[in-house]
C-alpha cells in the first residue's frame, strides 16, 4: 500500500526519465512562440519595477524543451538588452532526458533539482504548467473522519490519517487551511457527494512558503500558469494522459503523464504567510490579452504566408478564449513587498 502523493511522484519520475511528453500533450509555448515573447517582455519590465538588479536571476521552473525560455530570451535581447547582460539563467529541472534538450536551446543555463540550491539574490520566475505535475494526496469524507487514499494493486483503498494534515479552506464547509481535518461538515458534504474528496499539495505548498521567504527578503516577482479552480473547492481532479487520450492514472504507472488542478487559492495563502503579496489568479486569457497576446500575435500574421498566419491566429484564440484554455488556465504573481502590481495584474 502507497500513499497517492508518493505513487504519483514514482510515477512521474519515470514517466518523464522514459517518454516524450510532449508526445502526449501539448503546452502553451508549443503552441504559438507569442506565449514565450509576451512572457519574456514580462520578465523585463518587472525587473524595471524592482529597479534594475544587476545580477538577477531569470528562473523557470518546468521549462520543458526549453521552448519558453528561448523565446523569452530572444525578446528580452530586442526590447531590453540591459536585462538581458543582467540576467543569470537558471532551471528547474530534475529528468535528465530533459535537461539534455534544454541545454540544446540554453546552453548557457544552470541547472538545480529545487529552489534551494538558487544562489541568493534578486529573481524573476517564470513557471508554466509546473505546479500540476506536483504530486497530491487526497482524502475521502466518510461520516465523522477523514480517511487518507492509497493505491495498492491498481486500485484506490482507504488508511487513517497519522498525523492529520492540514487541508485548503472550501468556502462555507468548515475546513480551514490552518486546522487540522475538519470533523464539522458531515458525510455528503460538497455538491451532495456521497464521498466528498479533499486533495492536498504539500510540494506546492513548500514552494510558495520558500519563494514568499525568498521574495521578503529579495527583491523580485514569481509568475505560475496552470489550471484550476479560483477557489479551493472539494473534488477529484487527479488525471492522466497517453498519447494524448485520458487514461486510468494508477494503471501501469510511468506510461502516462499524472497531473491535478492546482488549488491557486491555498498556494497564494502560503507565499502570503511567508511574507509576499499576491495578485490573482486572474483568467489566463484575461492575463495574456492584457500583455498584448492578439497584437503581437496579429503582428506575427502579417509577416507569414496566409495559411500559416490563420493557424497563428488560431493558436492564439485556443490560449485565450474562455471555451478552450483561456479560462481554466490562470494566471497569478508573487511579488517583494512594496512591489507595483506586475504587468497584467494592475487593473
């Protein structure tokens, strides 16, 4: 018997050390190269808020094939040379068969497991569909206890709770983000469940607490895309892909991708208790129009044959139209504070 948390870890670990992701799914900065420009313009005027450091860090978490950062870069090279002989580029990365591809399009990166090894000092994070692949546990209402899911065999069987967690505050049902499991709502709880879940991100958790720390102590701003709810709010989001379909997420694990929505609400709370200030989560495609998304996009056309413009177009509607990705997607920003809201946050 496993915890889900420690089952989703093993599994992504090989899961990403063996397969192509991108294979599977397909994220934003593969889908138009506006994402990581308009991203990297970003970066370059909150380092203009936080007064120019010379060094910063320019960090990304999760960077994939490095397609973001490469396009970030090329920005940030055109539009504010003096950021880009500032910046020091770091990586979040722990598969091996990824870094390999990264350092194809970053050669001058370096590389960290976490965000303990980042040296100190000033930074700008950019992180794009990394919080979803960190792993959760879940917790199942069964009349007056919380009872913790494991999986063994295949199949999901249900433990005790040692020590009790603290879980994310679903508004009106009695669970706090700072107590421990609530004995307060009954079984059937949350849109009259049978079985009400509560799913928790102890890593994301951690890394929100150690950037709000980081962000008190140094001036600097982190940005996460990913999806979820606005809110916390009970449920079983834990999915998997293969091959671009959703499949069974205990079965034959390391052959699928394992992800969850993320609970922006409770990560935010935790860089805010550290010492940060938060803005959002705000609608992706809210977020990305505001930073010009369509008329960069728009700009892009022009200069391509005209199939190839329509499908620039096109990619730029799937990031930002609320039926498709522009509004379960959302974006939120850590900031120092004392920070001005960073760009697509002011309104």
């Amino acid at each position: 018997m496993e915890r889900l948390d420690r089952f989703m870890a093993r599994a992504n670990a090989a899961y990403y050390a063996t397969h192509d992701p991108f294979h599977d799914f397909t994220t934003s900065p593969e889908i138009t190269q506006v994402f990581g420009e308009i991203l990297g313009a970003w970066a370059a005027v909150v380092w203009e808020q936080i007064r120019r450091p010379d060094p910063v860090l320019l960090v990304e978490a999760g960077p994939g094939r490095g397609t973001l950062m490469a396009d970030a870069l090329r920005t940030i090279r055109r539009v504010a040379p003096a950021f880009g002989e500032a910046l020091r580029l770091h990586l979040l990365e722990t598969s091996p068969r990824l870094r390999a591809l990264q350092a194809e399009r970053l050669p001058d990166a370096t590389w960290h497991d976490g965000l303990e090894t980042l040296p100190d000092g000033p930074l700008v994070l950019l992180a794009n569909e990394f919080l979803d692949a960190l792993p959760i546990r879940q917790f199942v209402r069964r009349g007056a206890e919380w009872r913790e899911r494991f999986v063994e065999g295949g199949k999901f069987v249900e433990g005790g709770c040692t020590p009790s967690p603290t879980l994310p505050r679903f508004a009106g049902e009695g669970v706090s983000v700072r107590d421990p499991l609530s004995r307060e709502a009954g079984e059937g709880w949350g849109g009259g469940a049978t079985a009400p879940i509560a799913e928790l991100n102890e890593p994301a958790l951690a890394i929100a607490h150690t950037l709000g720390a980081r962000l008190t102590a140094h001036p600097g701003a982190a940005l996460f895309l990913d999806y979820g709810p606005e809110h916390s709010a009970p449920g079983d989001s834990l999915q998997a892909l293969r091959d671009g379909q959703p499949v069974d997420p205990l079965a034959d694990p390391g052959s699928a991708d394992l992800t969850a929505h993320v609970d922006f609400a409770a990560f935010a709370a935790a860089a805010r208790d550290a010492g940060a200030v938060t803005h959002g989560p705000l609608a992706q495609g809210i977020f990305l129009t505001r930073l010009g998304l369509f008329q960069r996009t728009d700009k892009l056309a022009r200069t391509q044959p005209p199939a190839r413009g329509m499908a620039s177009i096109d990619a730029a509607r799937r990031l930002a139209e609320p039926d498709r990705m522009g509004r379960l997607f959302k974006a939120l920003a850590l900031c120092s504070p004392g920070s001005p809201a960073p760009p697509g946050f002011e309104h």
